[in-house]
C-alpha cells in the first residue's frame, strides 16, 4: 500500500511569492511497483522547479528518480509526472517550487490536487493544498476630464502590492469606437478604458486622467496618474416615425459609428402597411439607405401600441462626423380595417368601492379577438393615474384601486377598443366610486 499527502510553503500568499509543495509517498510494508504520481499547476499558477526527490537516510532504493514530463516551462497547466517502475518501503518526499504571478488578485484561490496510481488500486488517490492570495492594498482606477469630474469608475480591485505607476498601451490616444488604452502595471493589464463613460455612453473629445489609487489597511493612499486623450469623429445615425402633426412616434435607431457618408438616397419597401397585433402580410415597411442602413417600422409607437390610420414620415438623419449632415424623407401610409362591435361595454360594478369592491370591470360579449384600453379622468378632465392595458384578445379590462386613493365621486372612463389588425374605435363610460 502507497498513500500520499500534499502540503504547501504558505497557504496565503501575496502576490509574486514562491510557493514551496511538497509530496510525501508513504510505503509502510512492501516494496510497490509503476507507482505514478501526477500534479497539474492550476491555471494562473507558474511552474519554478522540481528537484529530485528525497529518500529515507539508509534506504538501498531501487528507485528510478522521478522526472518531469514532459520538461515543464513556465506558464498555466505545468503537469509534473514522477514514475517509479518500484519503490522500497520508507517516506519519499517530493519537492518541487511554484510562484504566485504578480498583481494576482486578492481572493484568487489555488487548489492544487495530485494523484496517485498503481496497479493494486481500481481509482487514484488524491492529495490536495489550497492556497488564498492576500491583498492589503485596495486598487481604485477611476478616468477624469479635465475638469476634474469623475467619467469612469473600475471594478475596485485588491492586491498584495502598491501599484507604484503604470504604462498606457498600445498608446495614449483613443482614436475610434474600437481602440481601447490598456492600463499596464509591470507587465499586467489592470484595466482598460474604451473612451465610454459610467453609462456606456462615448466620451467628448479632449483629455483626461487615469489616475491609480492603492490604499493600504491603515488609509494610506498611493496614487499615480497619466495621461490620455480621445480624438474621434463619430457619425450618428437616426431613424424616426413622425406622424402628420410633427410629434415622434416611433424611435426606430439611434447609433453612433466611426467617420461615415452622408446618407443621400432612401428606399422603402412599401407606401402603405396595415399592421396587426397578430402579424400577417403587409404589416411593415424596410427603410433601406445607401451607406447600407436597414430599419424596419411595424406600425407601431413607442409604447407598443399599432397607431392610427393616417399620414406617416420616416425621418433619416446622419452626421459624417466633420460636422455635415443629412436628413431624408421618407412617406408611408397606415391603412388598417375599421374596427366593428356590436355589443356594448359592460362596466361592473358600477358604482364601485365600500361593499361594492374596489376594483372595476370592463368587458365586452364578444369571441372576436378584442383588446381593451382603458383610461380615466376626472370630471374636470384631468388624468387619474395611469392607462390600463387589457391582456391582449382577452376584450377585457380591470381597473383595481386597492391601493390607490381614490375619492367618491363620478369618473369618466375612456375605453379603447382594438382588434387584431390594429383598428379601433373609443367609448366613454361614467364610472361611480363610493368610498
């Protein structure tokens, strides 16, 4: 019988420190034959050397000495193998140094397992030591504009080590969408700025600030700064719904790429659509533009909803990013079916609120797909609250107020009604509460 135990240096290291493990092979009784014992670095940890190992003071071992391979180079996933055609009883320990990469962030766990085989065992048996990197030093990466306001914040990150300056590569300026600058410390990325702001948002031309701040346990900061810059010409894109009064329906796109063309000639795919909740055939327009834009508009508002028959413009706007720009038009037409109900609106209970309940029914007897909208005024006109959206073909609405203060009195409620194909018509309703 062989066993085997694992053991470590220091199971919570710094950063850059070697690590020292070392394997002991117990062979208490008989000599043992194709004993083999693998260990695999785990990934991030680097291989430093593996001496030869040690036998007990006076053991004759007819031992072949254990020899790594294949020769392990520095780097991720170093596997070392020793190999003992036989081994005679005694202790064997084997030794080999592995280091903790600079800059490895606090918290990084390495959980290095050997194992052992020989042909009297059916699975291997393992041995395992777990090493914690410690960090003292608190790392705060933040981005300034020249007005000292904070653009960019990093992950806080925590190291065992200062970070005493840092490198901006490949270099200081960030020139288009894709360029990044990498913040370098001796040879490791700590961070990368993509010219974008907190909310992801490109920043305006001009310079700023990298600035590095490493604190300590005792509030001691350490901080480094350099400088970068952003010179980008971006050209923006719009795409937009207008119906015949001027208001913006429909915000289709709204994207920013590097220095482009002026957009000058736009195609549509159709003149007239008649959209439905339901989809079907002439449902949506393409808008297709020469600098190779695609959007497509549904018939649909911002909110969702199918719009009303009318007059519709499909507005391309475009900036080359040295200050030109372009705006196209484009006209379409939204032409659905007239919507026809025969029965009528069922408001129950009504007067509502105190015994009667505190929630309103509205309906329609109908089998016909039927979406009900619903929204409510006082008498005065003014709005109460927000508008209420039925489950789409249901041809119902519930407007509860549990827990909302609502007074007595008397309301108008304004009822949409929609079918699939987007046409609709508006009922009004007096709806009475008794609180």
């Amino acid at each position: 019988m062989v066993d085997i135990l694992k053991s470590v240096s220091d199971d919570s290291p710094g950063s850059g420190e070697t690590l020292i493990y070392t394997l002991t092979l117990s062979v208490p009784e008989d000599a043992a034959g194709s004993v083999t014992v693998t260990d695999t670095l785990p990934e991030g940890l680097e291989f430093v050397s593996a001496p030869q190992p040690t036998s007990p003071p006076g053991n004759v071992a007819v031992v072949a000495l254990p020899t790594p391979g294949p020769t392990p180079p520095a780097g991720n996933g170093t596997q070392l193998v020793w190999t003992f055609p036989t081994i005679q009883p005694g202790t064997y320990s084997l030794i080999y140094t592995a280091r903790v990469p600079s800059l490895t962030a606090a918290g990084t766990v390495y959980l290095n397992t050997a194992e052992l085989t020989y042909p009297q065992i059916t699975l291997p048996k393992t041995a395992q030591a777990a090493a914690t990197v410690q960090g003292e030093f608190t790392v705060k990466i933040a981005v300034y504009n020249e007005a000292g306001e904070v653009v960019k914040v990093f992950p806080i990150l925590r190291f065992s080590e200062p970070v005493s300056d840092i490198d901006l590569q490949v270099d200081r300026i960030i020139n288009s969408l894709s360029d990044t600058i990498e913040i370098v410390y001796r040879g490791v990325v700590i961070g990368i700025w993509d010219g974008n702001n907190n909310q992801g948002d490109p920043v305006s031309n001009g310079r700023y600030h990298i600035k590095v701040d490493s604190m300590d346990l005792w509030g001691s900061v350490q901080s480094v700064t350099q400088e970068a810059s952003v010179s980008r010409n971006l050209a923006r894109t719009q795409v937009t719904v207008y119906n015949s009064s001027g208001e913006a329906v429909r915000h289709l796109t709204d994207s920013l790429a590097d220095l482009g063309t002026l957009s000058g000639s736009v195609t549509l795919s159709a003149q007239v659509i008649s959209p439905s909740y339901n989809g079907g055939a002439n449902g949506s327009v393409t808008l297709v533009a020469d600098s190779g834009l695609t959007a497509v508009w549904d018939g649909r508002a911002d909110d969702g909803s199918i719009v009303t028959n009318g007059q519709y413009f499909l507005e391309l706007r475009t900036t080359d990013g040295r200050g030109g720009e372009s705006t196209v038009t484009r006209e379409v037409n939204v032409l659905h079916g007239d919507l026809k109900v025969d029965g009528p609106v069922r408001v129950t209970p009504n007067p509502a609120g105190g015994t009667f309940g505190t929630s309103v029914l509205f309906d329609v007897n109908t089998t016909a797909y039927l979406t009900l909208r619903v929204t409510l005024y006082t008498l005065a006109g003014e709005l109460l609250g927000e508008r209420i959206d039925g489950t789409p073909g249901a041809a119902s609405a519930t407007w509860d107020f549990s827990n909302k203060k609502v007074a007595s009195g008397l309301y108008l409620a304004v009822v949409e009604l929609i079918d699939a194909q987007g046409g609709s018509q508006k009922r009004v309703h007096k709806v009475a509460v008794l609180q």
